[in-house]
C-alpha cells in the first residue's frame, strides 16, 4: 500500500463517504485537532509510571479516534456511526473518573501552575488543546450537524486532564501553585 496518493497536492482532502474538502475547511481543522490531542495525550501516557491512569488514556485515545472520525465523515453521504448513547456513556466514564479521582484531592484554594513533573505538565497541555478542539468543534457545529453529546464530551474530557494533572501532581507530591 502506497501512503501516497498525490491526491491532495492541490489543497484538498477526503472526507469518509468521498466528499472532497479545502484543507482549511473548519471540518479538517476540528479532526486535525483531535488527531493532535490523540498524539499529546500518547505522549503524556508514556512519561506516566501509573498503570490505571495509562489504562484510562488509552480508553480516551480509542474514544477520540472515534470522535475524529465521526467529525471526518461527511453526514450527507454516510450516517454517523458514532450514536449519541454511546457518546453518553464515554460523558459518563469521565464525568465518573473526575469524581472518583477529585474526592482524593485536596481542596483547591489557590490557581496551578503547568509545572512540575513532565507527566503532570503534559496533562495541563493536553488540556489546553483539549480546549482548542472543543473550540474547532463548536465553530464547525456552526456550518455542519455536530451531536451536542460530541461537544459536551470534549468539555468534559478537558475537566478530566485538569483534574487528572492535579491527582498526578498529588500523587507525586509536586502540586505548584501561583504565587507560591
């Protein structure tokens, strides 16, 4: 297999259902992102030493491949294969993981800053794209039917990474605050 095709020397690319786009199309730019905190967030799992917390990432890797694809396809010509319940039930896994995770910490009085270890810094800069494709999904859900569930699992998605950078930090003993 050639990775090849010659077929986007001129500025555009495919879609999943054949549809030919611009590279600049909003919908590119919101799976680009999610690619670019899928790559973020390998990176941060391989400087992490917890088994659990690599268990988690990969889960939310797999997730977000599902999420770019779904914002890769063009819905005129395929149906989503992404439904809106089991979206729902990846916002629940999260929503719960927050949980579980911010009821081991203490409680938090003073702003963090992205530092200290690279395990705990990366999960901050994870969170940071994080917003920027929650960002790029919102602006695409404005020109193409984007399920709600997508946008509010993203949301959710970059609460986990701030918590789970502070439960790093936590465990490590290297939370750093402002001013301090």
């Amino acid at each position: 297999m050639k990775i090849y095709t010659k077929t986007g020397d001129k500025g555009s690319t495919g879609l999943i259902g054949g549809t030919r786009i611009e590279k600049d199309d909003i919908r590119l730019e919101a799976y680009g992102t999610a690619d670019e905190l899928n790559s973020h967030l390998g990176v941060m799992r391989a400087n992490i030493n917890f088994e659990d917390v690599k268990k988690d990432i990969h889960r939310i890797q797999n997730f977000l491949f599902d999420i770019g694809s779904y914002l890769a396809t063009d819905a005129s010509k395929l149906a989503p294969f992404l439904s809106k319940e089991v979206v729902q039930q990846e916002i629940n896994w999260v929503e719960n993981k927050i949980d579980s995770m911010n009821a081991t910490l203490p409680i938090l009085n003073k702003f963090i800053i992205p530092a200290g270890s690279v395990s705990s810094t990366y999960c901050h800069v994870c969170r940071c794209v994080c917003r920027r494709l929650e960002r790029r999904i919102y602006e695409t859900s404005k020109h193409y039917p984007i399920m709600d569930e997508v946008l509010i699992y993203v949301n959710r998605l970059s609460d986990f990474l701030f918590i789970l950078s502070r439960y790093v930090a936590f465990l490590l003993k290297e939370e750093v605050f402002f001013r301090e």
